[in-house]
C-alpha cells in the first residue's frame, strides 16, 4: 500500500492550527461562521491523524523493545502482541484518512 502524503497531513494539520486562531481573533460574523464551519468539518480527520501518528510511534517504540537484546522474553512477546493489535489500528485509521483525503 502507498504511504500516506505526510505533507497532506501536515497541511491539515497546519490550517486547522490557523483556523483555530483566527476564531480567537475578531472576525466578522459572515467570516466567523465561513471558518467555524470549516474548523468543524476537519476536527474528526485531525484527530484521526494525531490518532494515526501517535500510533506510529508506539509501534516504532515497540519494534526498538522488540529488537533490544536485553529486554526479556516475555516483555518481547507482550511486545510483539501489542504491535499485532496496534498495526491493526494504524491500518484502520489510515483507510479513514485515506476515505477523507477524497475530494467531496
């Protein structure tokens, strides 16, 4: 499977950041509601990409554990269930960013 764009994500990332701002800011009403909406829309996909990379990392740190000869055997095996469990969920969560970076 093709990774995912990363600098798709990370431009999400970054305009919900800077929508979030703006709404602190004064707006005007038709602007408020045009940015809110927006910020609305995205909120579920970004936190499927906090989501995504926090468990990306997990698994990066369980494949450090798993490798590193002093860790225990069954450390390495509670190791090696888990990461089963969370490259299930990273393949899940990639599918639904990968459903929401489709056009509408």
């Amino acid at each position: 499977m093709v990774a995912l764009p990363q600098h798709r994500l990370d431009a999400l990332l970054a305009r919900h950041a800077m929508i979030e701002r703006e709404l602190g800011s004064g707006l005007s009403t038709d602007a408020y509601v045009k940015l809110s909406r927006e910020f609305s829309e995205l909120g579920p996909v970004i936190e499927t990409i906090k989501n995504y990379r926090a468990t990306v990392i997990e698994i990066a740190d369980l494949d450090a554990l798993i490798a590193d000869s002093s860790t225990d055997v069954e450390m390495r095996a509670m190791a090696e269930a888990e990461k089963s469990a969370l490259e299930e969920r990273r393949d899940r969560l990639e599918h639904q960013i990968r459903l929401a970076l489709i056009p509408k």
